[in-house]
C-alpha cells in the first residue's frame, strides 16, 4: 500500500490533461514476443469488445496519459495492447512493448531468486539471517531473530525506509551501502508479531543474493530469474537498450501540482527498480500458471511456487502475504499477485491459479493503483463470465458531483473514528477521514437521484447517500456536525508547520483539528499523536505504521528537519517571500516593457459582448478596503504598474461583490480588494517578465485573461473590528504551491478563513481560480470584451455614479 505497493483503497484536481487519450497501436504478441501485432485471440474477441471502452472511459475520468494491459490464458498472451500517449511531446503511442517502472512487483523477482536458493537447500527461510549476513546489525531489542520468510512476508519488524537509499534519496547509493545504514536503526515491531510492509526488509533479501554470488544484484537477477524466463525486455538497470522505449509518467497532487516523474535509481533495488513491458510481465504470468516452468526448464519447483502462494502469517482486517505474493479472493476464486507504485507509474499483477488466467495494467500516472486494480479486477471478471456463459458486463459509468449538491454536501460528518470532510472544490467532491488515509473522489451513480460512490485515482467502490439526518456511509449513517471557527493554534507547534523534503515529493506538516498532521508521499494524510514536543507517533495503519516524526529545532525552535522512519526531511524555504510580499527577480527592462506593452494590441474577437459598464469598488461601501500592490513596490514585480491604487468591475460582478461584502460583514469581516478590472497591456507586462516556471499565475495575453473582461478580482478578507488583514496559509501573489485553494497545509484558521471567503463569494456567482486561493471569476465573465482602457481614462470619463461606460 505504498510506493511500490498499490496504496490503501479507499484526487487529482481537473487542470489540464496532460495527455491525449488517442488510442495507441493496437498490439498482441505471443509468449516468445515474435511480434508485436498479432490480432486478439479469436475466442477472447467479446471479452476485449467489451473492456476496451471501459478502459478508454477510465483513462478519460482519471487523465491517465497512458496505459498497458496483457491477457494472459494459461501459457499464451490473448491481447496485449497500449492506450494513450508514452511520450506526448514526441508522440509516442503506448503499446505492448512501452517499458514502464513497475515498483514493487519487483519484489516477487527478488523473492523467486531466494527461493532458487531455497529448493537447492543453500538457503533456509527459517534461519537468522544472520547466519548469511552476519554484519546486518540493526538495534533488536526483542530478542527474536530475523529470518528470510519474515522479511520476504512483511513480518521482519524493520522500519518502512531504510536511512540510505531510502525511496526518496536521489543520490543513488549501492545496495551495500543501504543495507548498511539500518545497523543504524531500530526496529519497529518485535519479528513475527505485526504485518509491516518494508522496502528496506526487501533490500536486505536483495543483497543477501548479491553478497552470496559476489556479483551485482541486478546481474544476478538477469541471470538466474530473468532470461530463464525469457523477459528480454526487463531489468533491474536502466541500461540504453531498455530506457530507450521507456515511457514518461506524471506525478500531481490533491490540489492540482503536476510535473513529470523523476527518474532516479533506488538505493533499495530489489524492493522496487524492475523495468519491464506487460507482454514480458504477460509471460512471467504465463511461467507461474505453468507452476514454474519455462521454455529451458524450470524456474521453480511446483511445490516452491505453491509455497509462495500460501499465506505465512495472519493478518486480521489487513493484507495477507506469502512469500511475496498478496493472496486474497476475487468472488470466491484465489487470486495471487502483487501492485507496484514507483514515481508515476502504478502496476497490477493478477493471476488466478485455479483458473490458469491472469491479467497486467500499467498506468502512467502516480500512485493511481486503484485503477489498475479495478481494471485488472474487471478483467478477469469477464474472463470468467465469458467462461461460464454470463452475460459480459462492465459497471456503468459514474459522472462528476453537480455544483449545488457538491456544495450542499460539503461540511464534517460524524464523531470519533468514524468523522470525515467532505469537500466540494473546482468540480470534485472529496471525502477525507480525520483519522486520516487518502483523499477520496465521489462522484454519482446514475445521472438521476443523488446517490454517490466513491470513485477516483486512489479508491473505487464504497457507496455514500445523502439521507436527512446527513449521510449514509455503507451502513452507517453520519450526521452532519457543525464546525465552529477554529482556535489559534499551541504557539510550540508553530515552528513545526510547513514543507520538508525534496520537490519530487514534499512532506507537509499542518495543523487541523488541534492535532499536528502530516501528508506523506504525495497521496496518505496521517493525524499524529504527540509524544513530546518534538517526537509524534505515526497512527497504527497506513505506510508508517508504528513509527516516529521526530523535529529537530533550531535556537529560535524552528524545525530544520524531521525524521520519518529512516528518512530524514530537510525543511525547504519559502522562497520570495519577505515582509509578506511575494517578490520575484528585479526585470531590468522593465521600462522597455511597458513601452512594449503599451505599443501591443490585444487579440482580435469576433461575436456579440455586452457594453462595458465598469463601477468602482471603493464606492460601494466605505468599508470595502484597497490595497492595490500594483500601483506601489510592494508586489511581485518590486515596480508600480498601476498610476492609481482604484479598482473596477462591470456592474453584475461588482453587485456581486457587495453582497458578498454584507454577508462577511455580518460574520465580522471585510473585503480587501488587491486587484479587479486590469487593462490589457498590464497583462502582457506580467506575462513577459514572469519566469517561464512561473506563468501559470499569470494570463496569457494571446488569450486576455478575465481580469481584462472586469470580470475577475484578488481579494482577501480583514478584521472588522481591528481592521487588520486576516492571516491567510499564502500570501497575495506568491507563486507557489501555497496560492493553490486546496493547499493542505498551514493551520486549520488560516484554511478555515480560505475557505469562508471562497464560500461567500461562489454563493454570489463567483468561482475561485484553480492555483490562486485570491482570484476569484464572475460566471457572466465571457459576455464582455477584452478592454485596455487605462486607469486615467475610466477617471475622466467615470459618471457621477462612479461608472464607466464605453
């Protein structure tokens, strides 16, 4: 459930996709992978008639850029083919043959090669390993030895990441080196007692082959497990003549970041480095239905496979493991299998053993798991309704939740353990326990009546219904509870908040509910429990089971790093923002700009807009508050771009706006207005001089942007009563992650003020810009004209009512 493990079951927000959804090449291939566009097997043409909309419509609802799956019947690939684009800016389509990161799937290569050893008794599953690897010394102080079905079954105790190549570290250290630095460590649970998922116990199984055949683990792997198999186009190394077909996978976040995935190799190899295509993973499939046997022989004994397959250890409410392998039930048939989540690529492995059917999805989106699971699951089901004679059948679409039932559900449900949020943002409806787990997508079941389930990129299936008294969750139904404005938060906890880690992947510390929180790897929010003021303990579930954060301060107590399992998160700066103003280099030609800008015209529409009628905000109310940056040097540019601090919108926006004001007012607030009606050629300034990594803050001039309609306004809220401007997790402007509206981190005040302007103001027709938690778009925006009418000009031809008319 993890990177490398498909993550717990339970969104990504709707930006830009990223790829086109074009239908790639269609290919099959047979076991020997003689060729690579062989029609579908003839007697499996219902079943893939069937599947491949449902995938197509999967890949369009969750914007997967790309996406493989191979059918696997007994000892032949019936189909095998890629959808979407490998590699959009060169075109690539995916296909059969792309090559993708497929995480901890590696893991079963890894566990194959023990077994080997352990058919030709070199090696006993149930001796210390220690007795192999005598210098593998973390701190035990349980008494119980390790050994190698521990390890390989998740019951060894070891922490989740090892403190040197660790799935975050991007210096590439060897496979020695990092199963050295956990003789710096402790271990979690006592061996045997608790099912821990570790990448690092899975490491220490690796090196055990590499130390024992003094030769690189990857070449063993090559050697002993891969071309026996057969799986030319696999490897545990990204040599040239795999990567070159190596398809490019996206990273995102809850609140809209995306970016491609890192490349980087992992320290912990055997945990989580294969790269593979699904017809080579489509013939491992292939080996193991024929219980171990390969075209030269044997990869495994019957008996051995068979082994692997029976669950080791118990593992109440939890997954259950052999020796690799997840052994679970898929309507009453066993399914053995493994997922793999490594940045941006998520892997499903099925196969059921009785049935001599199995079934692999890729997907280049990170952490989508949920996904390729569900389409593996699908999969197979028609596999066996085919089988049986049943009609063939696939679940019908679900379609985003409406606006007024996303925003009448939205608020905190139930008490206890069972209390969850439901939040309504930029088209999605999410659920999110307070216990913590992954943010849930709900969409509707039918396009008629209000009944909902969950689905989306990190869950697939539970139901949810609006009922009277609130919701009802399966069986159970959750009463809506009222959320009383939050208080400020312990000032001890204050120098903890913020980001840690690396820009491939963040940890973010926040507060909420008077408990310190944390959102790790992307995608699993954890509620921890205080300890100290400086060490919290993990919840007992999720990637960290059972371990520590642990703060380090500075003399003013201020965090410089905390240490998560053996991974220690460096603080990372706020950077450009000084004073509460965001700032970004000094343009040296700033004049010249302007002069550009001034000299430019905007773009050229066609078709019928109303006639501008602009009134201005500062006349509305007197306690409608200016502070319009641009016309000082406190703003992004450090240059006043504005001859006057006055802002305008058209008249049904700025009515708006008022009425947003007076239902602030009534709750003690105000409105502090930074910026509304903008001519065209400020738009043009911003967009020549912000950096290129930067522009998605700013309007393309090509385009116009709303603020050119005086359709758009950046605002904030201040204090009625002492006029002060009210805290905010971002400040005006500042370009980064922080401005995005569903930012998780801060405190829950700062969010909790974020989140009351944006109520107020979507009330009154307003919809809030998906990376500026300030900027705020009137709906009638498209009725009005692009203007470049400067400032000077609405004054002198303003009426006496304060409007502008063209």
């Amino acid at each position: 459930m993890a990177k490398y493990l498909p993550r717990q079951a339970a969104v990504a927000r709707n930006v830009v996709v990223c790829a086109c959804l074009a239908l790639a090449l269609s290919v099959a291939c047979n076991r020997t992978m003689a060729q690579s566009a062989t029609a579908v097997r003839k007697d499996y043409a219902d079943v893939v008639e069937t599947l491949r909309p449902f995938i197509q419509q999967q890949m369009s609802d969750k914007e997967l850029p790309a996406l493989s799956i191979a059918i696997i019947d007994d000892q032949q690939i019936v189909w095998a083919q890629g959808f979407g684009m490998a590699d959009s800016k060169n075109k690539t389509p995916a296909s059969a043959d792309t090559v993708y990161r497929i995480g901890s799937v590696s893991k079963l290569f890894t566990d194959i090669a023990i077994m080997q050893l352990v058919e030709r008794g070199e090696l006993n599953l149930d001796a210390p390993v220690t007795d192999y690897l005598p210098d593998f010394r973390p701190k035990n102080l349980f008494g119980t030895p390790i050994t190698l079905r521990q390890l390989m079954s998740h019951r060894s105790g070891l922490l989740r990441e090892p403190p040197v190549g660790n799935y975050f570290e991007t210096s590439q250290p060897t496979l020695a080196g990092t199963v050295q630095s956990l003789n710096g460590t402790e271990l979690v649970f006592a061996p045997n007692t608790h099912t821990k998922y570790s990448n690092a116990a899975i490491a220490v199984v690796g090196y055990l082959l590499e130390a024992r055949s003094h030769e690189p683990f990857a070449q063993y792997l090559k050697s002993s497990v891969l071309d026996p198999m057969g799986l030319s186009h696999s490897s545990f190394e990204p040599n040239p003549a795999i990567i070159t077909n190596l398809a490019k996978a996206e990273m995102w976040t809850y609140d809209g970041l995306k970016f491609e995935a890192p490349t980087f190799q992992l320290g912990m190899a055997p945990a989580g480095s294969m790269y593979s295509t699904v017809n080579d993973l489509g013939h491992f499939v292939s080996v193991l239905l024929a219980q171990g046997k390969t075209e030269n022989g044997g990869a495994l004994k019957p008996a051995t496979l068979e082994q692997m397959w029976l669950p080791q250890f118990p593992n109440r409410g939890g997954r259950v493991f052999g020796l690799g392998f997840i052994v679970r039930s898929l309507d009453g048939h066993r399914l053995v299998g493994h997922g793999g989540a490594i940045y941006g690529f998520a892997t499903t492995v099925n196969l059921l053993p009785e049935d001599k059917v199995g079934v692999v999805v890729v997907a280049t989106k990170d952490a989508v798991n949920a996904v390729t699971e569900r389409i593996g699951e699908e999969t197979l089901r028609l596999i066996l309704a085919h089988r049986a004679g049943k009609p063939l059948e696939i679940p019908p679409p679900t379609s985003p939740v409406p606006p007024d039932l996303g925003r009448k559900l939205a608020g905190r449900y139930g008490t206890g353990d069972d209390a969850l949020d439901l939040t309504y943002l930029d088209g999605h409806l999410s659920l999110l326990k307070l216990t913590g787990g992954e943010q849930l997508e709900l969409r509707k079941v039918s396009p008629s009546g209000d009944d909902l389930i969950i689905d989306g990129v990190t869950g697939f299936g539970i139901k949810v219904e609006p009922v009277p008294e609130g919701i009802r969750v399966q069986s159970k139904v959750l009463s809506k509870v009222s959320t009383p404005m939050p208080s400020e938060i312990p000032a001890k906890w204050r120098g903890l908040i913020g980001e840690y880690g690396w820009d491939h992947d963040i940890l973010y510390v926040f507060e909420k509910d008077q408990r310190l929180n944390v959102l790790i790897e992307w995608t699993e929010f954890d509620a921890l429990t205080r300890v100290t003021d400086d060490v919290f303990n993990f919840p007992s579930r999720g990637l960290y089971d059972g371990e520590k954060a642990v703060f380090t301060r500075d003399a003013y107590g201020n965090a410089t790093q905390v240490q998560v399992s053996g991974v220690v998160f460096r603080r990372r700066s706020i950077g450009g923002v000084s004073g509460g103003i965001f700032r970004i280099p000094p343009v040296k030609n700033f004049d010249s700009l302007r002069t550009q800008a001034l000299a430019a015209h905007p773009p050229v529409e066609t078709g019928e807009f109303r006639k501008p009628d602009l009134l201005e905000l500062s006349k509305l109310d007197p306690k409608i508050k200016l502070d319009i940056r641009y016309a000082t040097t406190n703003n992004f540019l450090s240059t006043p771009v504005y001859s006057e601090a006055r802002a305008f919108l058209q008249r049904p926006a700025a009515e708006a706006l008022l009425r947003a004001h007076k239902k602030l007012m009534e709750m003690g607030y105000g409105l502090l207005i930074h910026d509304a009606y903008r001519p065209w050629y400020v738009t043009k300034i911003f967009w020549d001089a912000t950096p290129d990594d930067k522009k998605i803050f700013v309007a393309d001039p090509n385009q116009g942007s709303r603020h050119n309609r005086g359709c758009a306004v950046d605002l904030s809220l201040y204090d009625l009563a002492t006029g002060k401007p009210v805290e905010m997790v971002g400040v005006y402007d500042e370009m980064s992650e922080r401005s995005y509206p569903g930012y998780p981190g801060g405190t829950s005040l700062q969010r909790w003020h974020r989140e009351l302007l944006r109520h107020v103001m979507e009330s009154e027709g307003f919809l809030v810009y998906s990376f500026e938690w300030w900027h705020f778009d009137y709906g009638d925006w498209q009725k009005y004209p692009i203007l470049n009418i400067t400032f000077e000009k609405l004054a002198s031809t303003s009426s006496s009512r304060d409007v502008g008319r063209f």
